[in-house]
C-alpha cells in the first residue's frame, strides 16, 4: 500500500507524534538576523574600539560626580561650623538624641556622663567648651583617643543635630558620671609597659 505523507511531516514520529517542518515567518528570521547584526555592533562598539562608557565606567562616573557634590557640602559645612549655633528646634533636637543614642551612648553613656569617652554633662571640655569646638571634635574625631571621625559617616545636617543635642546635655548632672579628666585619678606605681 501506497501511503501519500503530507510534505510537512517529516519522516520519523515518536510515540504517535510527527514533527512538522513548517517555516519559520519571514519577519521573525529578519528579527532574528536584526539581533545578530546588533550584538555585532554592540560588541565592537563597546569592547572592541572601546567607544562607549560601560557600567562600570557610568558607576565610576556617578560617583566621582558624587564625591565632588558631597566634598564641595562638607568644604562649606567647615565653614559654617564657625558661626553655627545649637539648634533649638525640637525635631532637631529629637534627631541629635536618637543619633546619639545609636551612635555615641556607647562611649558617653546614654545620659551623657561617660564611659570610655569623657563626661559629656560637666563644664570640663577636652577640645574646648564652644559648640563650634564640639562641631569639630565630632566632625573631624579624635583618633589618638579613640573618637571617631563622624565626617565620614553622618551628614553635616546630622551632625549639627547631635552637637545640639550634646550642648542640651550640659549641666544635668547624671548619677555617678566620670570623672573630668583634669581630676580623674592617675595610675600609680610602675607601668607594666616600663
């Protein structure tokens, strides 16, 4: 028997299937053929001849652009710490305080009396009793003591904020703080380092 198969079948079948040859319609290969050509173009432009800035270049961009933009804000923050006075706004004050209950209760307690770092409360003042003194030694740390650089981390708004939630902190006079540093007590007797 004579079996007349339909050109678009090919010859084998799997389990009952037969696959069917169908061509592919014209636009899709040219879109096809489109993606090839654009890959092409896109390679050599790119990595080839290097013309075109990939992301990491536009990454590196962006921040360059954004360190120039922070660095010219911290540049007139110094400027302004100068004349800056302590903030008596609420919402600001509310900001310092939760600022410095992250961030600087773990040297200066929470009520500000001192731990590692001096008593905050006291009218004894290491690097100087005016605000713009405090602005500076939050800003710029202490490193030969342990104070952080705070320029790094917080913003100049922020830290305006804690040096006038600091400011709010002298006089209240916390239970049992640490001692001012001019009257704290020496160690005696030979060092063990010596």
């Amino acid at each position: 028997m004579n079996e007349t198969r339909d050109p678009l079948l090919l010859d084998h079948d799997y389990d009952g299937i037969q696959e069917l040859d169908n061509q592919l319609p014209r636009w899709w290969v040219w879109l096809f053929y489109g993606t090839i050509l654009f890959s092409a173009l896109y390679l050599t432009h790119y990595h080839v001849l290097g013309k075109g800035k990939l992301m990491i270049a536009e990454y590196e961009e962006e921040m360059r652009i954004g360190e120039q933009i922070k660095q010219a804000a911290m540049a007139r923050f110094e400027q302004e710490m100068e004349t800056l006075k302590p903030s008596q706004d609420p919402a600001i004050l509310a900001q310092g305080r939760e600022l410095f209950a992250k961030l600087c209760a773990p040297c200066h307690r929470a009520d500000g009396g001192g731990l590692v770092g001096p008593n905050l409360c006291d009218d004894y003042w290491i690097h100087g009793a005016e605000f713009r003194d405090n602005l500076r030694t939050i800003y710029h740390g202490v490193p030969e003591k342990g104070m952080v650089a705070w320029k790094t981390v917080l913003k100049p708004r922020e830290i305006h904020a804690v040096g006038s939630y600091i400011y709010t902190l002298r006089g209240s006079n916390p239970p049992n703080p640490k001692p001012r540093e001019d009257q704290a007590p020496q160690p005696t007797g030979p060092s063990i380092y010596e």
